[in-house]
C-alpha cells in the first residue's frame, strides 16, 4: 500500500501496524534525501554481524543509527563513546518496531570533512608539481653514523623511537630537534627543524614523526611548508605519524613511510644483534680466508725452496744440458744427409734394375736396318722392272707410235673433236691432220664415204 493509498482522515478502513510503517518509511525516504548529520556518539555497539548501531545525540536531542558491514568496512576509524563525528545518512523507519533511525553510508569526524578537502586539494597541488614523484626519492642508508628526529620533547612518540632506536641500534647517535606538533605555526616550526638539521649535517637520516589523533591533531603533518622542506631536504627523511591507517601531506612528500613512530625507527635503524653477528659471520670469514692464504704461501714457499739451487750446481746443470742439445742438434744434422744418401742408393737400385740392356736392342736394330735395307732395295729392283714393263706396253700404245705406222688423226678445227665415222665427214669443212712428225690443215674438197671398214 503507498502513501496514496491510505484511508482518508475520519474513514473507516482498517490496515496493519507493518503496512503503516511500510508506508511511512517510504514517505519519509523520499521526503528526506541523503543529509550530513552532526552529533556525539552513544551506546555505540559492534554487532557480531560486523553491523554498528550507535545514537548520535547533542544536547537537546538524539537519533538511534545504523550503519551496515558493507559501508562499515570501508570506514577510516572506529567511533568511541563521546566522540563529534558527522555521519551521511538516510532517514528511514525500522518496520518491527516502528523506530525512527539513520541508515549511516558514511561517518567522519566533526570538521573533517572541510579539513579533508583541503587535505585533498593541497596534496594534488604538489603531486601536480612533482613533490610526490617516485624517481626523487632517496634510498635510506643501511649504516647511519647518526639519527635526527623531527617531533615535540613531549609526545610519546618520542619515547618509542627512543626506545626502539636504544634496543636495536644503542652505537648510533641520536639527536632530537624539537618542534610543536599540533597547534597554530606548528607546520611552519616543523619545516624550521628540518631545515635546520639539514644546515647542521649533524646526522645522516632524519624521522619525522609523532603519536596518533584525530586530522585535526595531525594537521600540522598537512601543512604545505611542511612538505616542501621534507621535499627539498638533502637528507633521507622518514615519515612516522599516527597510526597505520593515517595519512598525511608529510607521507607522501618523505622518502619512506612508515606505519608508525616505532615503525619508522626500526626502518633508520640497523639492529645491533644482527650486526654483531654477521660482523662474527665475517670475521670467521675473514679468519679462514686469511689462513688458506697463509697456508697456500707456505705451500709456494716450499715449492719455491725446492728449486732454489747453487749456482755452481746450476751451472753444472746447464753444461750437462748444452752437451744434451750439442749431441742432439749433431744426431739431427746427420740424420737427413744419411736419409737423402740411403734414399739415393735405393733410387739408384731401383734404376738399375728397370734400365735396359742396350747393346742387344742395338744389335736387333742393326739386324733390322739390314733387312730393311735389303728389302727396299728388292723393292725398288722389283718397281723398277714394273715401271720398265709399263712404259714398254704404254710404248706399244702409244697415240705417236701409232701415227709412225702411217695413221693420222683428224680432228675437227671447230669442235676440237677427233672424226672416227666418214659420216661426220664434210665437203668445204676445215680438219686438222696429225701425222707422226707434225700436223696440217686441211680442207675437204670432197667426200665419198665407203662402207667396208677395210683398207
């Protein structure tokens, strides 16, 4: 049922105590936005649910709140009995029991919330500038010759350090310059200090550092001239205030935080018992060391007396080493000349061996030019005879011997060809005659060829 739905004033209609509750807490959910809401915690309880449930009162009223895990996780601090705070809260109506109560998202501390933006507008100011960039930085030292502490003579985090600097380091100096660390000018007296410890080179790392409180009392670490002298310091600065889950301006401009002012010494602070016993550690190192080296120069030592001789004796020994090497440059000179000599004789063998026997050769080739000689000579006899044979028989037919008998040959003055039948034969047509002592030209005044080939 919504609120619009309700029985009008005066009507009859009967509803449920869990329907009107329903719809007043709707009511007033939409009637009441999110709010900031300023008051002293009481009956402040951590259920086992991880739920709070606390009131917030001033001093003429109070409201029962509630504030879930899921938001409650997130909370930078745990409210106490008697504390301001501001919780950002709902208004909303518990059904059962139709209280009125705060559904808290948020809780701060009374005033944080202004001091918290400036808190945030200071620290992306000089983030922006580069104040909190990593690669400035410094490295603490591992051995400092000495320790400055930045903080009141009066906070308690003074004895913790001390204390702690005391059981861990008790060879290491320590100097402390005193400074307020809450109050007006407190940053600006702070920023003197370290200034001032820088000036002085009296110590090698400084701690900057006090007790827990609220961000009011921190406020000093969140000052801007603060920062920039821990910054600009050329000494090594760890930072040491408050509690584990503060954080302030001077953190992140320090080179190191630490959780805390304890935290911050143990960081400076080589502990002494692991100093002596690595200084054993080395020692012993040290020791065995030195003695393998004394005992590797005795060897040596040793090695070296062995080889020393006297020099008469040294010369004896090098005499008997020139004859050794005359002997062996002598063996070595004569070894290739009885080599070559030896390898000459085999060669020589081996050639007498393989050489053939002239003379018999010589004999065969004399035997041979003779038959030779005896051949050609029945060869030419024998072509000779041939020859005289052929030129008789070339004798007999020979065209000259032929025309001694008494023939003649007529050959044709224009064609150049011999006449053989009496058919080429013509009247008036020129021939040349060939006798046996010469020719004549000739022409024929007549022709009558005969048939018989008779003469």
């Amino acid at each position: 049922m919504t609120p619009e739905s309700l029985p009008t004033p005066g009507g009859d209609a009967v509803i449920p105590v869990s329907v009107l509750n329903r719809a007043i807490g709707t009511m007033l959910e939409r009637s009441f936005p999110l709010v900031w809401v300023s008051g002293e915690v009481s009956n402040f309880t951590r259920a086992a649910s991880g739920h709070w449930y606390f009131s917030i009162k001033d001093a003429n009223a109070q409201m029962r709140c509630v504030m879930f895990r899921s938001r409650a996780q997130y909370a930078e601090f745990v409210p106490r009995e008697g504390d301001k705070i501001e919780v950002r809260a709902l208004v909303t109506l518990y059904e059962p029991r139709g209280e009125l109560q705060l559904s808290v998202e948020a809780v701060r501390r009374t005033g944080q919330g202004r001091l918290f933006e400036a808190f945030l507008r200071l620290k992306a100011q000089l983030e922006s500038e580069g104040l909190f960039a990593a690669e400035r930085k410094r490295a603490l030292p591992t051995h400092p010759r000495g320790i400055g502490i930045v903080t009141s003579l009066q906070a308690a985090a003074l004895r913790d350090v001390l204390t702690t600097l005391a059981r861990r380091a008790p060879h290491v100096p320590v100097i402390v310059y005193p400074g307020p660390v809450q109050g007006t000018g407190a940053g600006a007296k702070l920023a003197a200090m370290v200034e001032a410890a820088n000036a002085r080179r009296e110590v090698d790392v400084l701690i900057v550092c006090r007790g827990g409180g609220s961000i009011e009392d921190l406020w000093a670490f969140n000052e801007e001239v603060l920062a920039r002298a821990i910054a600009a310091s050329e000494l090594p600065v760890v930072s040491g205030v408050g509690h584990e889950t503060d954080f302030t301006i001077a953190d992140f401009a320090a080179d190191v935080r630490a959780p805390t002012p304890t935290g911050a010494a143990e960081l400076v602070s080589p502990q002494r018992v692991l100093l002596l016993r690595e200084l054993d550690h080395r020692h012993a190192a040290l020791a065995r060391a030195f003695g393998r080296t004394m005992e590797r120069r005795a060897q040596q030592l040793d090695w070296l007396a062995r080889r020393l001789v006297s020099p008469a004796e040294r010369l004896a020994r090098q005499r008997v080493h020139l004859r050794q090497l005359a002997s062996r440059l002598a063996t070595a000179g004569a070894r290739p000349a009885r080599d070559a000599r030896a390898h000459f004789a085999l060669l020589r063998y081996r050639f007498e061996r393989r050489r053939p026997d002239v003379s018999a050769q010589a004999e065969h080739v004399l035997r041979l030019a003779q038959r030779m000689k005896g051949a050609n000579e029945r060869r030419r006899e024998r072509e000779k005879a041939c020859v005289s044979e052929l030129a008789a028989r070339l004798q007999v037919l020979s065209p000259q011997r032929t025309l001694e008998r008494g023939y003649a040959a007529l050959i044709d003055t224009q064609t150049g060809r011999a006449l053989r039948a009496p058919n080429a034969l013509k009247p008036k047509r020129a021939l040349t005659v060939h006798l046996a002592q010469g020719s004549a030209d000739v022409v024929l005044a007549d022709v009558q060829p005969r048939l018989s080939d008779e003469f």
